[in-house]
C-alpha cells in the first residue's frame, strides 16, 4: 500500500529510497538539491521494516546521472534508486563506490594541504577485509566510510 | 593516472611507497659506489633548488652537501619567513616560478600531502625531505642502507620498533619498505604511543609477523636492529604519564647485555632522552653513522631523480 503510493505519485524522474533517516540531508546536500528547480518530495522518519526509520526523494524529470547516484554510495550504501518512466520502473541502479572520490569529500585531517591550499581532494576507496575506507591522495591518512566529512 | 605512473613521468620521489623492490635495492647499490667514491660529478651543470618551508638544518645541509659533491649549485631558502609564501603566493605559483630555474626541487614542508601536490603540478622533479607527519623517503632509504650495512642483507631481519610509534613517521614508512623482505616486527611503545591499527592490517596483509608489548626491557634479546624514535612530550596529555614513559623508555647501556652480537641501534636523531650517552661507546650503537650514511644515500637519490628524467 505504502509502496504503491510513493511510486504511483512520480510519472518521470529519480525515487531514492531506503535511505538512513540521519542521512537524508547529507544525500540532498551531495545531490545540491537544495539548488534544484524541480519538483522534488522529501520525506524522512517513514517506518522501514528492514533499517527501522527511512528517508525518501523524490525528483520529478530528472533521471540522475550514474556518477551523481554513486556519490550516495559514500553515505547511504543501501539505499535504493529506482528510475521512472510514465509511472514505471525503467532501471533499478546499483550503488557503485568508484575507485577514486574527487571534491566532495573533506580531508579530516587539519594538517593536510587540501584544507590550505586550492586543491582538489582526491580519495582513494579501499576495501580491507570486507571494509570500506578512504586513502587522501595527499597526506595519505585513512578513514573509515563512516567518519567521512562531506563537504 | 595512477599515483605511481604520475611520479615516473615526472621522476618525483613523494613516499617510499612509490619505489619498487628494484628500485629500492638499486638506490642502496648506487648510494654503495658513492660512499667509495663520493666525488663523482654527476649532476654538473645541474641547478638544484632546496625549498625548505620549515627549518631543518640537518636535512637541508645534507642534501645541500650531496648535490655540491656531485657537482650541481643550490637555490633555495631555509625557512618559510624568507619565501614568497610568505606573501601569499600560493604554492602552485611557488613551484612553477622555481622550475623555471632548476632541474629538480627538493621540498619540505610543515603541511602534510603537500610534497604529492608539489609533484603532481610541477614540471621538474620534486624530492620530498619531509611533509609533516607524513613521509621523509630519504630518511627511510638511508635507514635501509644501514640496515644493509650492518646486517649484511635485508631479508629475514628481526626488527624492534621502540618509542612513538603512533606519530613517528620514520617506523610507518621502515616498515612499508622493510615489507620486500620479509621482515619480523617487534613493535615497544606506551599505550599512549602505540602502533595503529591500519599498519597491523598492513602487515597482516602482506604476511609479515609482529608482536605487540609495553616493555622495553628484555624484550629485544633477539633483534637484530633496534629502531629508537623520540617520544615528545607534545603528544601527552598528562605530563606525569609523561615523566613516567620517558624513564621506562631510555635506553641504556646495562640492558644491551644479552642481546645478539649482530644487534645494531638506529636512530633518527636528534635523540632527547631516549638513548642514555652511556650506550655511544657501545659498538652496537650505530646512530651517528647512520646519519653520515644519509650523505651517500642522498647523493644516489638526486642522481637517480635528475639523470633518469629525460629517458621517455
Ligand atoms: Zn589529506
């Protein structure tokens, strides 16, 4: 009933689900929606069977970019993305981390030229026993998915 | 671009991780024919620039020195007071304005990462001599040579770690090197100053042995090299924990009694309290040595970085 209702309300555009409720702002943050003339629905502290309290966008006529979507891989790495066409699912896209995170990931570390200097941050994904971490390109610290900055 | 293809385009030397096996053991055979020869010309006619963003002296003069004896000139600056950043230019302007002048620059910099960036926008050669925190390759490459030097080889050694494990850059990156050959690790530091998790993960992933311990004494009876660091009183929070771990911490010459013929002593210098003078006269006591090694070290460095560039 509750599904229905969410995908029936979008004729064309993007449903991010199943995102963690702590995490529904940093995703609009990530994603600039707060820049985003569309419509968009947003919807947060919904019940979730399966990780208790969820969040939800919706973006009208626009299907997001693989390389945006992946972005919410950083934070929210089970949530659901379900692209729509005239009221039905065209594409289910799978959360892909990339090897490699330009710009908008801040470097935690105080000390590292990227927080001194105009550079770019670049962060290396690595995955040790089932782990994801981040590797800054420049002063070579790591840290876990969880205790990412975003920018 | 990986990291590693960025560097051999333009030769750049950021961390010792950007080294292979080969390249490591060919700096080591060619710091060898310097320190029996150390007046080769190689880089005559060469400008070389020392951009020292912090002071350092022993650092800068010994680099300084490799480059005069192999016949290059210095430009530079010793510290960021006399730069231009210090009129805001920003580092990127810094480099370029330099490369202009000189064949290769050798940088250290109080701000970590800022030797990778150096690299990655310049169009001649960066060797980094220090990035805060983060990597000093030449100090590691000479810690293998004394390695060499003493012990014959690299492969197999028994090797105790002691003091500040947790910041000391030094112990991060003998490691990351060491781990071509097979190394064991005995890692003594205070709780406060223990060995962090990611370079266990590394050593577990690359099937080298280590035992963790708090105490220094009788617990390097089977080493073949003991790698003192400095333990600073910056890194505690309460200064009687402090008082505490400096006095269990000194080396001193009594507890080098039984330990291996073959042992040998590193450190980094300068020492504060960490290695008591009465272990100088020792012969296991090798630090001071070490240090002249960085000469021989230095000069195979600057040749490899200058001559190998214009191979593509
Ligand atoms: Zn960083």
């Amino acid at each position: 009933m509750e599904k229905k209702l969410k995908v029936a309300a979008l004729r064309n555009g993007t449903v991010i689900d199943h995102i963690p409720s702590d995490k529904l702002f940093k995703v609009v943050s990530i994603l600039h929606l707060d820049t985003c003339l569309n419509q968009i629905t947003l919807a947060n502290n919904l019940e979730s069977a399966k990780i208790g309290s969820k969040g939800l966008v919706k973006i009208s006529d626009r299907a997001l970019e693989e390389d945006e979507t992946n972005k919410i891989a950083l934070i929210a790495p089970n949530a659901k993305i379900n692209i729509i066409k005239e009221y039905e699912v065209v594409e289910k896209r799978p959360l892909v981390l990339p090897d490699e995170i330009r710009e908008i990931v801040q470097c935690g570390n105080p000390n590292c030229i990227t927080n001194h200097q105009p550079v770019v941050t670049r962060f290396f994904v690595l995955n040790e026993e089932g782990v994801n971490r981040l590797k800054c390109r420049y002063c070579e610290r790591e840290v876990r998915l969880e205790e990412v900055k975003i920018k | 671009m990986t990291t590693k293809e960025q560097n051999m385009k333009n030769n750049s030397l950021v961390s010792i991780s950007d080294y292979s096996k080969e390249e490591i053991l060919a700096i080591l055979d060619s710091a060898a024919d310097f320190e029996a020869n150390p007046n080769r010309k190689t880089l005559d006619g060469k400008v070389i620039a020392t951009l020292f963003f912090e002071p350092s002296t022993r650092t800068r003069l010994s680099f300084e020195t490799a480059v005069i004896r192999l016949g290059g000139s210095i430009i530079g600056f010793s510290d960021a007071a006399t730069s231009s950043s210090s009129k805001g230019e920003t580092l990127n302007d810094t480099i370029h304005m330099v490369s202009c002048y000189a064949d290769a620059i050798v940088m250290r910099h109080p701000l970590e990462g800022t030797a990778r960036y150096a690299a990655e926008v310049s169009p001649v050669p960066i060797v980094n001599a220090g990035d805060g925190a983060n990597q000093h390759p030449s100090q590691t490459l000479l810690d293998l040579y004394s390695i060499l030097k003493t012990q014959g080889t690299l492969e197999n050694l028994t090797i105790c770690l002691v003091g500040d494990l947790k910041y000391g850059r030094t112990v991060h990156s003998l490691i990351m090197a060491m781990s071509h050959f097979n190394p064991t690790f005995k890692f003594i530091a205070p709780d406060e100053l223990k060995m962090p998790d990611e370079y266990k993960v590394f050593c577990k992933k690359n099937n080298i042995s280590f035992t963790d311990v708090s105490e220094l004494t009788n617990n390097f009876n089977d080493a073949d090299i003991l790698y003192m660091t400095r333990v600073q009183k910056e890194r505690f929070q309460d200064l009687m924990e402090y008082e505490r771990v400096k006095n269990v911490y000194t080396l001193k010459n009594s507890m080098l009694e039984n330990t291996k013929s073959n042992l040998r002593i590193l450190h980094p210098l300068p020492r504060v309290s960490e290695i008591d003078p009465d272990v100088d006269s020792n012969e296991k006591a090798y630090y001071f040595r070490q240090a002249q090694n960085g000469l021989y070290v230095r000069q195979a460095i600057m040749s490899k970085v200058v001559l190998n560039q214009k191979q593509e």
